[in-house]
C-alpha cells in the first residue's frame, strides 16, 4: 500500500467516529422510519351509471433524537404521490387534490397544502400494537403505524375529510382549473352526477404514476409551479381561492419534503 492510500485510509477510519458522533447528537434516532402507503378511493354516481378512480400514495414518517428532536422537530415524514381522479367521459375529470381545504382559506403563500388522508380514518385507539409500559411517544406511534400496516384497514372518509376537489375545463390548460363542490357535483358536472363516496385503505401497492399522462403540463418541470403564473412570486390577488394551486396540488415527487 502506498503512502498516500495509508493516509486515505487513516482519513476515513478517524473521521467514521466522528461522523457518528455528530449523528448521534444531531439526530440520536433509535426508531426506523416507517412507510405507509394508502388507497384513496373516489366513487361517483353519473346517469350513465358509477364510474370510480384512486391513487396509492405514500408517507414515510422518520423519528429524529438528539438536537434535532430538542429543537421541536418530533416526527419528519415525507409525502409522495398523485391526486386520485375520476374520468367522467365528456363531462370531464374530477380531481382529489393533494390540498386540504383550510390551506385555501389561510392568508399569503404558504406551500404545497400538505393534504394526506391515509391515517385520518385510523385513530390510535383502535390500532395499538404492541409497545413496552414505559414506552416512549415515539415507540407507541411507531407501535401504531406497524398494527396499520399489519391488519390494513378501509374505512369511508367523511365529506368534511375531504382534499380540495377540482377540474379543468381543458386539461391541458393549468389557469383553466375550478374547483368543485363536493356537495354538488352536478354544479360542475351536469345533472345527475352525485359523489357516493370516498374511502382510505392502507395498502401494500405500488405508488400510483402516470398522471401527467392527463395533465400534461406537469411535465414541463419537476419542481412546484403555480398553476397561475406569479412570476413575481407575490401572495395570489383576487377572489378565485384555486389561484394558490400549485403543481404538488396534483403530484409529489420523491425528494419533495
């Protein structure tokens, strides 16, 4: 071995100690991230009878110690996924937004809207698992997220639940967007067409792609843009609250906290 990979390898040996070190202060984790993956559901009465759509996400929740956990930061989860949607024929698509409703109300710019339903219908209560006594908050959630996994329940989300609805009169026009009354979906789609109802079920299925197959813009960059150009970057003006769209209304990518 040479002089120079002796000091190389003198280099990586010191500094693995010292790579942990900062870990375990900084994080200190000593609970595995886990994932979970749902099934959101649509079902839509038409005249011309029930047509449906769903889309399987996914969000992996991480526990950080340490410096990290002191600071405030309990739980870090990331979201991937697309809006479920339901293809009308020529009344057009109904799109599930990865938005919640009160994130339009809320003044300024604020993000993507952070929407996610897969545990919304699973209160702790029901889904324990096993976990010590004296356990810590972090191990009884954890605790809870494996018995999800395990017995992957479904249940019907209430209306009151519900991600932002919306649709497009031309998909392949962003700014042409409205959102939807889930009370009235006649309103947008015609008389007759009523929605049934929408339901969660943890899953063990791949990750839905391919909805840029149908919005065809959201090829056009892998990074959030407003559906309505800004390029001022300023807070949206006006009344229309489906200007604070943004693309992660529609789809996460992987890497996107």
């Amino acid at each position: 071995m040479t002089s120079r990979a002796k000091a190389y390898s003198a280099f990586v040996l010191l500094s693995l100690p010292i790579l942990a070190l900062g870990w375990f202060i900084l994080d200190g984790s000593t609970t595995r991230p886990r994932v979970v993956r749902s099934r959101l559901t649509i079902v839509v009465d038409t005249p011309d009878g029930e047509r449906s759509g769903s889309s399987v996400t996914q969000e992996t929740i991480s526990f950080p110690g340490g410096l990290t956990r002191a600071q405030g930061w309990a739980l870090w989860t990331n979201f991937v996924g697309e809006a479920a949607f339901v293809d009308l024929g020529q009344r057009g698509l109904l799109f599930a937004t990865l938005v919640k409703p009160s994130w339009l109300d809320s003044p300024g710019w604020v993000g993507s809207g952070g929407y996610n339903a897969n545990l919304m219908v699973f209160p702790r209560e029901q889904f324990r698992g096993k976990v010590a006594p004296n356990a810590s908050s972090n191990a009884e959630y954890a605790a809870y997220l494996d018995d999800v996994n395990r017995l992957k329940p479904k249940a019907e989300l209430p209306l009151k639940d519900l991600p932002v609805l919306a649709r497009f009169g031309d998909p392949n026009v962003p700014t042409s967007v409205a959102l939807v009354d889930p009370h009235d979906l006649a309103a947008s789609f015609g008389p007759g067409v009523t929605l049934k109802k929408v339901t969660v079920e943890i899953t063990d299925d791949p990750i839905t792609t391919g909805i840029d197959a149908r919005l065809a813009w959201l090829k056009s960059s892998p990074h959030t843009e407003p559906l309505f150009p800004n390029p001022s970057h300023q807070p949206p003006t006006g009344n229309n609250p489906a200007r604070k769209l943004t693309y992660d209304a529609f789809r996460m990518p992987k890497g996107r906290p």
